[in-house]
C-alpha cells in the first residue's frame, strides 16, 4: 500500500489522530486488522460500533486516494 503524503496510514490511525476518536478496544482491533487482512467479519450484538467503523473505515479509503485494494 502506497502511503500518502499527510493522510494516516491505516484507519486506526485515521481514527484517533486524524479524527481525534475515542474507540473502544474491538473497534481498534477491527479497523487494525483491515490493513492486515483481505476480509474481516464481525459478528457481534446491536449497538456495538460495527457501523461506526465501517464509516470511519470508508471514510479513510476515500480520502486516503489509494486506487488499489487488494481484492
């Protein structure tokens, strides 16, 4: 993965530097290991911040400009 200039590099990063979140311990693990792995599952409860990182997760990939995932 090619870093840009200015953008965290992973959205763990993104989340608790750039937009200064409070996550909880699983959030972190989760979007930790969106960097690691090709597809993360997370099977869990209503209510428990799933949503909430897969929003800050979208929204890193998106002003990140990486044009390459691996798929």
């Amino acid at each position: 993965m090619q870093e840009q200039p200015g953008i965290a590099p992973t959205p763990l990063e993104f989340a608790s530097d750039t937009l200064g979140m409070k996550l909880w311990s699983k959030q972190e693990e989760v979007l930790g290991s969106l960097v690691e792995h090709r597809r993360v599952a997370v099977k869990s409860g209503n209510g428990l911040g799933k949503g909430f990182c897969a929003a800050v997760a979208l929204l890193w990939f998106a002003v990140s400009g990486l044009v390459e995932w691996r798929w």
